[in-house]
C-alpha cells in the first residue's frame, strides 16, 4: 500500500473520529473541560489536546 493510499484512507476516518469527539463535547463549558474533577486524572483538555498532538504527528509521518 503506497503513503498516498494510507492517507487516504487514514484521513476519513480521523475526521469523523473528530466530529464525534467535538459531539461528545459540545455542551461541555470551558470551566468544566479546564478542571479535574476527579482528584487522581487529568482534565479533560489534557487528555484531549495530547490525543490531537499523537495523532498530528502520525499523520504528519504518514503523509511524507
């Protein structure tokens, strides 16, 4: 399978990934995405932001 086609098909699929994902969340307040409200995790945009960034770079790896 060339990179071409790896991107073609990888793509897609990550952009409804990110729609769902923005669903999820859509009704969440800034507030409540900023703080944990679990002591022992993270909040929520922690989370978020470092599954963005991997998978920015798998797709930036993929595409060259």
């Amino acid at each position: 399978m060339s990179k071409f086609s790896v991107k073609e098909g990888i793509s897609p699929a990550y952009d409804e990934y990110r729609s769902k994902t923005f669903a999820l969340f859509q009704d969440m307040t800034k507030p409540h995405s900023l703080v944990n409200l679990i002591l022992t995790r993270s909040a929520i945009c922690w989370y978020l932001g470092h599954i963005a960034y991997i998978k920015s770079l798998s797709l930036q790896e993929h595409s060259t």
